[in-house]
C-alpha cells in the first residue's frame, strides 16, 4: 500500500525534487506543487485516511521545506482539517 504523501507526490506527477529551485529548500515530496496539497487536503478531510495524514504529516515538518511559510501553513492546514475530519 502506498504512503498518503507518496500519493499526494504521484498526483503532482513528481516524486522528488532533484534540486531546489528558485531558493526554495529541499523536500523528498513535490510540496512546492498546488496537486500535491490539493489531493493532501482531500485524503485530510477523509475520515478514513485522515488519521494517516495525521501520522505521515511529520514527515515534512522534519525538512528543510518547512522553513517555507507556504508550505509551513499547508502543513498546519492539512492537521486542522484531519483533526476535524476524525471528529466527525
């Protein structure tokens, strides 16, 4: 079965960066991609899955990528919308 973040990597059609570009700090996971948080954000409010984005979510904040507000904020969204979605 694959990872939550590894299916938000291949709906962006990329799984790694190679480089960063334009400054932007390294990442295992195309978090500079808007597909990659829109299915992110989709497996969030999912009750099913929201607990694994809850558990995989870590793994961005453990990266150089985090110090980017962007993608800093889309992490912290996408625990919101996880959490709300195990509430209900």
């Amino acid at each position: 079965m694959k990872t939550i973040l590894n299916q938000s990597a291949i709906a962006a059609h990329q799984a790694i960066l190679d480089q960063p570009q334009d400054g932007q700090r390294y990442s295992l996971y195309p978090v500079h991609e808007l597909e990659f948080w829109q299915r992110l954000f989709a497996f969030a409010k999912n009750p099913a899955t929201a607990q694994q984005v809850l558990d995989e979510i870590g793994e961005i904040e453990n990266e150089p990528c985090i110090e980017n507000d962007r993608v800093f904020r889309n992490v912290q969204q996408a625990r919101k919308m996880a959490k709300l979605a195990l509430l209900n």
